[in-house]
C-alpha cells in the first residue's frame, strides 16, 4: 500500500501561508501545504496503521486524521510533492515489519573469554599504579 493506494476522499490539502523565506511572497501567497489523511477512510491494513500511530504520535488528531506540514520550499506545487513525498516514506516505514528479536546467550566459552579479557586489561592498568616501596 502506498499513498497512491489511498482513496481520494480520505486525504484533504490546505494551503496557508508559510514562515521563512519567500520575501513579499510570504505575506500574500499561501505556500505551505498541510495534507490531512483520514485514517479511518484510508483502508491501512490494521498493523500497518497501529505502526504508523507509533512512528508519529503527535501528529495524529484525536479524530484519527494524520497531519503533515510542509513549507520548506517556496513554491505552493514543491511543497505539496514534499509532502506526499514524506507521507509515502511514513507509510513505507510504517508497512516494515520488525524483526523478531530471539534472545540468545554467550557460550561458556565466550564467558571465559570476556573474563580473560578482564583480567588482562584490569592487570594494563595495575602498571600505572605508583610504585610501591615496600
């Protein structure tokens, strides 16, 4: 599933006006791009939703809109593909699926070395002790 797989009626675009550069453009034309996708209407298979929920929690409504602001350009048209272009790479983060972590443990043999290894750089640093004088 990617952005292009969204149906239409489920991503919204608003156009408002952006901080930053643009010098007079800025105050009159309305650059930047919010791009709203309606959750519930987008059809995400159910652990690719609760994925993307845990990516970016604070852009999440409470309404189930995702929310994604984009003004870095000055042109109204950069920022729109900007943010379609992060909405695609959420989703196809979100659709990676993580690996099982099995735990395992270090052998005998390799518990016998780290102590070895202990030892020997517990002894490198006896040598910077001061000499005794005994």
């Amino acid at each position: 599933m990617s952005a292009s797989d969204i149906p239409e009626d489920a991503i919204s675009l608003q156009f408002v006006r952006a901080s930053g550069p643009g010098g007079q453009n800025v105050n009159k034309v309305a650059t930047a791009v919010q791009l709203r996708v309606d959750l519930d209407r987008a059809g995400l298979p159910e652990p690719v939703r609760r994925r993307l929920e845990a990516l970016v929690p604070g852009q999440i409504t409470q309404r189930g809109e995702l929310i994604i602001s984009a003004e870095r350009f000055r042109s109204q048209h950069r920022n729109r593909e900007d943010a379609f272009e992060r909405l695609e790479a959420l989703l196809a983060r979100a659709r990676h699926v993580p690996k099982r972590r099995v735990p395992t443990r270090p052998s005998l043999a390799e518990k016998r070395r780290r102590e070895e290894r202990k030892k020997q750089r517990g002894a490198l640093k006896k040598l910077r002790d001061k000499p005794r004088l005994d």
